[in-house]
C-alpha cells in the first residue's frame, strides 16, 4: 500500500494497531495461565477484557473511516508476544517468572501506548474527532493497565520474588 497521505497513514496505523490487539486476544490468556499471584493474574485477565473491548473500537473505526483494518501483521507486537512465550517456557521460579511478565506486559502497554497516541493524533489533525475520541479512550486504558503493572512491580509480587 503506497502511502500518499496523512489519511493513508493513518489507516496504516489503525491497521498496525488492530493486528497488535488481535494478537495480544490470544496472548493475554497464556499470561494469565503462566501468572502466579492472584492479583497479576487477575490483571491479565481484566485486560483481557479490555483488549477485546480496544479490538470492538477499532472495528467501530474502521466502519466509520470505511475501511478495512485487516490483513496487515503488527511484526513489533509479533516479537513483543515471542519474547513473553520464551520467558514462559524458560522454567522460571513462580514468583521470579511474574516479575518477568510483568516486564513483558509493560513493554507490550508501553508499544500500544506510541501507536495510540500517534494515532489519535493524526486523528486528529486530519478532523476525524470521533475517532480522535475512540482512540483517547483506549490509550487511557492502556495507560493505567501500565501504571497498575508498575504497583504490581513495585508492591508485592517483587518483593516475594527477592526472598526465592
Ligand atoms: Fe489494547
Ligand atoms: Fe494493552
């Protein structure tokens, strides 16, 4: 796809974002699974819900834009997926292995964080404030998935992993 526009971008961006969140649908219950503390499993699976809420709004957009955001694969969000089955498959110590995934989950928000916020912006220099507005909604999502990924990190879970 030649890239003309802003608003040929833009589409590009949704499309790079709707491939990531497709992606993680399927990633965030393997989190889960893997998770040991109650409160992080909890959290992935709370996000879980989230995700699949984040996909319904880019469908949402796409219907309003009028384009299709399949067919396109998110390589990043690929890779960040990988990185997180490796260190699964590593046979850490339970609590050793959350702090891992929570390191995973907050590269994974951090990603959809930069996709979100360029997209939304381009949003909206391009006068599209409805879909402006979708995407402001799921980045702050996003935002306080990370923030409470960092609790996690820094109250309990990390704590127990230091007395293994
Ligand atoms: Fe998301
Ligand atoms: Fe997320």
């Amino acid at each position: 796809m030649k890239l003309n526009t802003l608003e040929d971008l833009l589409v590009h961006e949704l499309k790079d974002l709707y491939s990531a969140e497709t992606q993680l649908v399927k990633a965030l219950p393997k989190m889960a699974k893997a998770a040991s503390h109650q409160e992080l499993k909890a959290a992935f699976e709370g996000h879980l819900e989230q995700t699949e809420g984040h996909v319904e709004r880019l469908t949402e957009i796409a219907e309003m834009l009028g384009k299709k955001l399949t067919g396109q694969t998110c390589k990043a969000m690929k890779g960040l997926v990988q990185e997180g089955a490796d260190l699964i498959s590593e046979g850490a110590e339970p609590a050793v292995r959350d702090a891992g995934l929570i390191g995973a989950a907050q590269r994974v928000e951090h990603y959809e964080i930069a996709g979100y916020g360029t997209a939304r912006c381009l949003a909206d220099q391009l006068g599209h404030s409805e879909v402006a507005d979708l995407l402001e909604q799921t980045l702050e999502e996003e935002k306080d998935t990370d923030e409470k990924l960092s609790e996690l990190a820094t109250s309990g879970i990390n704590a127990e992993a230091s007395q293994e």
